[in-house]
C-alpha cells in the first residue's frame, strides 16, 4: 500500500494544458473519485499515475518512490509500478479461462503452481467467481467479467488500484450492486484506491474523498459530505447535489447571525467567510409556506416514490429545487422559506 502524490504536475497535449499544475496527496489506504464533466482532465489525470502518459512538468510519487518526473524526464514504466487497473472495457484475455486470467500475473511472476492455485482460488471466492472459474469471459455477463478484472487485481497485490469508469457499460442495477463488491474489495484489501467517474451518486457512495474537477484543475478535494455542505465555488455548487446558487446582495451581523440579503429577500446563512459573496440553496434549506419570504411559480412536478421533486422559478427567473410531500400543479403559486443555506465567496 503506498499514498500517491503529485507536486506541480502538469499535462499538455500539442501544447493545450490539459491539467494545470496539480498538487495533491491521496493518504494510503484512501477511496478517491475524480470526478467532473467530459473532458475535465480526470483520465489524463489516472493515466498519469498509471504511467501510461508522463507529466510535461512537475513530479508524481508512490510512495517513496518517484516514478515520473516532467522536469527531468526520467520516468518507471506502468508494469514496474505495482499498481493496478480497472477499466470499463474489462481488459480480460479472451482466450484464457476465468481462472487462468485472474493466476495470470502471478505465472509472470514465477510463483510455484500450488501457492498460485491457493491465491486464485482466494481471490475467486472474494469475488465470488468460484462457480465460473472454468468460463471463458465471453460466457460472463458485464459485471461478471469486472469481478473478473477486480479477482486479477487481488492476487497481484498491488499498492494502488486504479480504476477508470470501470462501471460505465452496465445498467442501473448492476451499477449499484457492484458498487458494493468496489466496497468490499477496498474494505478487504485496504489499497488505495482512484476511481475516475463522472456520476456524482456513484462518486458519493463509495469515495472517501472526492476531488471535483474543472477544466483541468482540482476544483475542490473533500469528503463528499463536505463537498455538500460547504461547496466553496458556483461550480462544485452546481455540480455536486445540483445547488441552485444566487449572488448575495449584501452581508450584515445581527447579533449572532450571519445575515444575506439577495433578491429582496433576507436570510440567516452558514458561512466560514466573513464576506460570503454567494449562496447555495439545496432542498433541504427551502420549504414551502403560504407565507414565504420568496415567491415562486411551479415548472415540474416529479414523482420520486414517496416525495415528490420541484422545479420552480423565482422572482428573477432563477430555478430552484425543493421536495414535497404532496403533488403541485405546473403553474401553481407557492411561497418559500428559506433556512440557514450554505455561503460562500468565490473571488
Ligand atoms: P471523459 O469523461 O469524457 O472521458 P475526461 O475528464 O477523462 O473526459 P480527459 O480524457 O482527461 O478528460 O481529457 C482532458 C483533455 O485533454 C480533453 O480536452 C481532451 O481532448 C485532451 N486529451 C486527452 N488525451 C489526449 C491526447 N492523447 N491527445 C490530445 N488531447 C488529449
């Protein structure tokens, strides 16, 4: 296991940056997300840790091993840095067997064939593949042959695994169960662990952190509670949770309140900023009064299995999210309070 670090790393294809001067530090043992929109610099981001790109500046260790350098150029191949990878393709031998695919990195490594028959058949049953063992991968379903990728990846024992929207080709369903065996095999292995995704929910269960990323910079880098709570810019605001964000008039003290003032309306905010410029509303700091500070006009009604999501538009034509209990015609007049939101300054 080794903590993995990248010091002023920065990354230019042709000469466009594709990540600007990345400095960060993912603890050892730790479930990290990349996560942000197409295009954001996440796959660049893991394949340079991989190896499978190098830095054009800057350095990345595992460890206490430097394994790539921009400045100096020296660079360790991907094969000589015991790291793992999973991606959404499976990368599976198809002409192997289960069992074969999965003790293949350990006949590369010269193990004695019964220390190499007990490991795969350990890491066949964390997976729980011992029924398929003597498949071949086109007989497995989508989450089988990923199992199939996350069994090779505990019999090589490798300090970090990293994995690159390893779920993208599978339906709903199996997105989430194998979100758990993710959980299991981390919980298991104790690996530190770099899951590139651009799905939030995904991100959100299984991530100790999360880094968001914007245009190829680490836009925040928190726990995914933090990044709820206290999103520190319009972007990680909207990205994460879908908060509607509104500029703040003006800030004042009343005695121990923090007070916001936007849209003719006042509110008490949470801030850790003397001049918060900004406020992120979720649904949870709005609920629905006839005698609201805010007026709204119902757009969407959505029904989500007990509660039902609305989309409404302000006074100044902003939308925003609130749930209810109960079902609102589109159109229908309704007026908000709002509690305690989050506030921010973005410079
Ligand atoms: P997606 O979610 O769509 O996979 P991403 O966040 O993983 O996107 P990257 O694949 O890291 O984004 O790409 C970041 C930027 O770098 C993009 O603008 C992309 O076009 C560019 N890029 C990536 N690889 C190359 C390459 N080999 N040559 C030129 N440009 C590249």
């Amino acid at each position: 296991m080794a903590d993995l670090s990248l010091t002023a790393v920065e990354k230019h294809f042709d000469g466009v940056p594709a990540l600007h001067s990345i400095t960060t530090r993912i603890e050892d043992g730790e479930f990290v997300a990349l996560l942000g929109p197409s295009g954001c610099g996440k796959s660049t981001l893991l394949r340079l840790l991989a190896g499978f790109e190098t830095p054009s500046l800057g350095r990345i260790s595992i460890g206490e091993q430097e394994v790539a350098n921009g400045d100096t150029g020296h660079t360790i191949p991907p094969e000589a840095r015991n790291i793992g990878f999973v991606f959404q393709s499976y990368a599976l031998w198809p002409h192997m067997t289960v069992r074969r695919n999965v003790s293949y990195p350990l006949e590369v490594r010269g193990l004695p064939r019964q220390a190499r028959s007990e490991q795969t058949n350990l890491a066949l049953e964390a997976t729980g593949l011992s029924e398929f063992a003597d498949r071949m991968p086109s007989d497995l379903s989508g989450g089988q042959r990923q199992r199939v990728a996350l069994a090779r990846c505990l019999v090589s024992d490798p300090q970090a695994v990293l994995l690159d929207e390893p779920l993208a080709n599978l339906d709903v369903a199996l997105r989430a169960a194998m979100q758990d065996v993710f959980l299991d095999f981390h919980a298991r292995t104790q690996a530190t662990m770099v899951y590139v995704t651009h799905d939030q929910a995904e991100a959100m269960a299984m991530a100790d952190r999360i880094a968001v990323l914007e245009r190829g910079r680490i836009a925040q880098f928190d726990t995914p509670q933090e990044l709820y709570a206290r999103p520190r810019s319009r972007f990680v605001a909207g990205f994460v949770g879908e908060g509607t964000v509104l500029p703040i008039d003006q800030i004042r003290q009343e005695g121990d309140n923090l007070m916001a003032q936007f849209n003719q309306t006042t509110v008490a905010i949470s801030s850790d900023s003397a001049q918060p410029n900004h406020i992120c509303l979720r649904p949870e700091n709005i609920s629905l009064s006839e005698t609201g500070d805010m007026r709204c006009v119902v757009q969407r009604c959505t029904y989500l299995g007990g509660h039902y999501r609305l989309t409404l538009q302000g006074p100044n034509a902003e939308n925003l999210i609130a749930e209810s209990r109960f079902y609102h015609k589109t159109g229908e007049q309704l007026g908000l309070s709002l509690h305690q939101p989050w506030a921010f300054q973005e410079i």
